[in-house]
C-alpha cells in the first residue's frame, strides 16, 4: 500500500502533532507501507515524518495561498488577497497533480482546509480521497463553500471527534464519516522524565519556593483563549504563590488569526501580572514543559474541536483544567480526572485554578486518574487500527469487516 499524505503547514500545531502519531502509528502497524508526505511549508514535522521512515516532499504553498483564510476576517473585503489566493492555488494544484501522478499512490488521506480542496481536486482518478477533519468547518463561511463543491470527489472522512462529525454531517450529509480519536506518543507524554526551566526560557528570575506553576500550552490562534487566561490569573487572591506561563507561539500564516507577542504582552501589563507571567515562546519539547507545571490549562473561546493539549496533560500526570465545550468535553468526566468550566467564564476558570492551587491533594488525584484516562483514550495501536480499517475498506470495498464490529464509530451512514 502507497499513501501520500497531504498536509499545508509544516510546523507543529494541534493537527500536525496529531498527523505526526498518526504516522508513527501507521509505521508501526505497517512496515513495509510506502508512506510519503508533501507539505505545504517546511518545518519541524518535515524531520518528525522523515524519522518515522516517511518520504516528504517539499512543495511551498505560495505566499498568497498560504495567507488567503476565513481567519483574514470578511473575505469579500478583501478581492485582491481573494483572487491572489485563487490564482494561486492553480497554479499550486498544477504542481501538486504532478507530485501526485510521480508517486503514484494507493490512497491520499489530506489534513487541513486547504488540503483537503487541493486533494480532491487532483487526485489521480479511481484512488480514493480521505479527509481527516480536525475543525468545525461548517463555521468557515469561504472554506464551507468550496467544501461544498468538492466533498463529492472525497470518498470518506475521518474526524477527531463526535462533536466535529456531527458539525461536518449538517454541512456535507452524504459523506461517510468515522470518528477516530487522536494518538498521543504516551512514552514521551509521561509523568517521569526531565523538566524544562520555564522560568530560564520566560527571562524570569525563579520562581518564590512554593509558588504552583499554572501554564496555558497553545498556538496563538486568538480562540485559544490566552486573554481568558490572563483574566483569570489577575482574580486570584494571592493567598497561595503561582506564576503563570504562556508556552506557545504565533506558528501560522493565515492573516489575522493569532495574536502577537506584543499584544499579549500588553495585556499582562494592563492586568498588572508582569513578573506573574512568563512567555516561554514556541517550545518543541513539549512533555518536558508540561512535567514543569503544576496545572495545564486550556482555555478556548470556543468549543475545541478536540484538544491535544488536554490529553497530553494528562498523560504527563499533570491535573488539567478545560474548556468544556466540543470534543474536548469528550475527554474528560469532571471532577474525576480533569476540571472543567464554561468557555469563555473566565470567573469560572479561576474557581478551578483557585480549587487546585489550595489543595495539593486534588491536583495528586486529578493526575493519576488522568494518566489512566490518556491511556485508555490514546493509544496509538488503537488508531491504527481503526484507519487501517478504514483505509482497506476503501481498497477493497468488499473485504472490509461490517462496520458494527468497528471498535469506532460510523457516522452518517
Ligand atoms: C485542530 C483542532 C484541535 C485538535 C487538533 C488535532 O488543531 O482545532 O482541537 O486537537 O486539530 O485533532
């Protein structure tokens, strides 16, 4: 079996962190598979699918496709940046349909918006399309459109969670689509193993002796919360020590979506945390960071379509406050192995944070039931089972196994 995956962006946000486990478990489950990536941009996850045995090609988006997007704010403002955009991605597609001709796969499975359309569009005929969708695409009011038009040369979809099948079923309801739960590499997000000094890479002067570290680990995409989080750190009493960390940085190209540093930076002034808070930047060790918290917060503004970072907290046995909206709220019972609060109540999150600063006792039990949750839920053999069924039922229509013996779930059948 040949697979190409299809990928826009090369460094390491939530759903490139999930396609990289995704092909380290696919490797494992198949060795001898011929698996090729092309990526959009190069970075990091070029070198990550590179040492688990995967052949990348680097194919740059031009800088106009890479930063046309909903995120660009009302998209018929913008003509010029539309049409750039446009020619671009024909000129790209030309391009993309001869990588795809040279290699000559079995099967493309593509991961991001843009991807997803290229993929469709350029296919080799008869080799089936999957499109592994990791956001609410009903909510993008370009991207829904053009999805629209294109679902129909996609032959299934595969999606991180409950929530984002059923917001993909109401936009596209005759595509087959199987929920199939990120991996997480559950060795290296482990509660043994080195800390990173947070303090040393925020430029702060160590922390006070007991002071509990609260960190927020996200890509400065603005729903990602980092104002909610400021907000809640700056009603805290400051009966108990803490610092806060911002671990994570402006990774993408799309115009308008993240904020910068600056701002983020300004708004610590307004709240008057300076000193509180320390900026790590983007940090590629992302385990080592997380064992160096005492609480990992996640803090979207908006239902999260699934949530890297609430796992991988977990499974670093570090006690995880949430957002509990979307497939996030898939992750975790509250109380048990997680605490959850209403998105965007940032009142609600210092409660949590508050809760778990003052009980050492709760953060203990939080992190071993999480642990065990992670495990249960991320496990990478499980996901290559899962797609492998998926992939083969797509090969060979008739040799696949009824889907009620699926351990995963068929929807929109
Ligand atoms: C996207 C989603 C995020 C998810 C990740 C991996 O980045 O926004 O919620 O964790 O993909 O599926």
């Amino acid at each position: 079996m040949r697979i190409v995956y299809l990928n826009p962006c090369g460094s390491l946000g939530g759903a490139e962190t999930s396609l990289r486990e995704l092909l380290a478990s696919v490797r494992t489950a198949e060795p001898d598979w011929d698996l090729w990536l092309v990526l959009g941009e190069d970075g990091p996850l070029a070198e990550a699918a590179r040492r688990r045995g995967v052949q990348v090609v680097l194919a740059p988006f031009p800088e106009a496709l890479a930063r046309v997007g909903d995120a660009a704010g009302r998209w018929y403002k913008w003509p010029f940046r539309l049409t750039a955009g446009c020619w671009a991605a024909l000129r790209y597609k030309r391009r993309l349909g001869e990588i795809l001709d040279s290699i000559h796969p079995d099967l493309v499975h593509s991961n991001g918006l843009k991807m997803h359309l290229l993929g469709a569009w350029t296919h080799p005929r008869g080799t089936p399309v999957v499109w592994h969708i990791h956001d609410y695409l009903s909510r993008r009011r370009l991207g829904r459109a053009l999805l629209r038009l294109a679902h129909r040369r996609c032959s299934v979809a595969v999606s991180n969670s409950h929530s984002v099948a059923e917001d993909l079923r109401s936009l596209l309801p005759g595509l087959k689509t199987y929920v199939i739960y990120n991996a997480i590499d559950l060795q290296r997000f482990s509660p043994g193993g080195p800390k990173l000094d947070l303090d040393d890479l925020a430029g702060l002067r160590p922390a006070a002796p007991g002071a509990i570290r609260v960190g927020l680990v996200a890509t400065f995409a603005k729903w990602k919360g980092h104002l909610l989080f400021l907000q809640a750190l700056s009603r805290l009493s400051g009966d108990v020590p803490f610092r806060g960390y911002i671990i994570g940085g402006p990774i993408y190209r799309t115009v308008g979506s993240q904020w910068t540093r600056t701002e983020l930076e300004a708004e610590v002034d307004r709240l008057q945390l300076r000193g509180k808070v320390g900026f790590t930047g983007f940090v590629e060790d992302t385990p080592g960071a997380m064992r160096a918290l005492d609480v990992v917060v996640h803090a979207s503004s908006e239902p999260e379509p699934f949530g890297m970072v609430i796992v991988e907290g977990m499974a670093c046995g570090v006690p995880v406050i949430a957002s509990q909206a979307g497939g996030a709220a898939e992750l975790f019972t509250h109380g048990e192995n997680a605490l959850g609060y209403a998105p965007g109540d940032a009142a609600g999150l210092a409660r949590q944070i508050g809760r778990l600063l003052r009980d050492g006792g709760l953060r203990k039990r939080l992190a071993e039931a999480g642990r065990r949750n992670a495990e249960r839920l991320c496990e990478g053999s499980r996901l290559a089972a899962e797609l492998l069924r998926v992939y083969r039922e797509q090969r060979q229509p008739s040799a696949a196994l009824p889907i009620e013996e699926a351990s995963f779930t068929p929807e929109g059948r």
